[in-house]
C-alpha cells in the first residue's frame, strides 16, 4: 500500500523535467553514499580519512553528502585513501 509520500512522488515524477532532476540528483547522492561505504569498510573515520588525503573534515564530510562539486583530484586522492582507483567512464544510453 503507498503511503501520502510515495502518491506525492509518483505525481511529480510524471512530469519528464522533474524526473530527470531527480534521476541526475539520486546518482549523484549514490556516489557520495560509495564514497562514505568505502571509507567506513576501510575503518577510517571522516577525520582520519580527511588528513590522508589533506583535506578538512568538514569538506570531506560536504564531499560525501553533496558530491556535485568535488573536483576530481579530490576523487582520485579520496579512491586511493581507501586501496581504490577512481574509473569514470562514459557509457551509451540504452534505448
């Protein structure tokens, strides 16, 4: 049974524009969400985690939450941190 919340989503989301909108923010909230998963199986702290790769723990913590902005040599220094390579890829749309 839906609940007020998912009617209310299933309303917006039937317009195209804010479907794609909210397509674009929930991969980019998935990325900080890897990035924070990562950092938690290595056992480091946000602390511990920011000074390896010199960054404050505030904007690590932004880097997370808010991913959109990060530049990529924070992502390259933050994926080897944790033993990872970053790999970013374009890969076509499927019809």
């Amino acid at each position: 049974m839906k609940n007020a919340w998912d009617s209310y989503l299933d309303q917006q989301l039937a317009d195209p524009t804010v479907r794609q909108a909210f397509e674009e923010e929930t991969k980019v909230l998935g990325i900080g969400l890897q990035l924070a998963d990562q950092r938690k199986r290595q056992g480091l702290t946000q602390a511990e985690l920011a000074k390896k790769i010199g960054t404050s723990t505030p904007q690590l913590s932004r880097t997370e939450r808010r991913p959109e902005n990060v530049n990529m040599r924070t992502l390259i220094r933050y994926a080897e941190a944790v033993g990872m390579s970053l790999d970013v890829r374009l890969v076509a749309k499927k019809a």
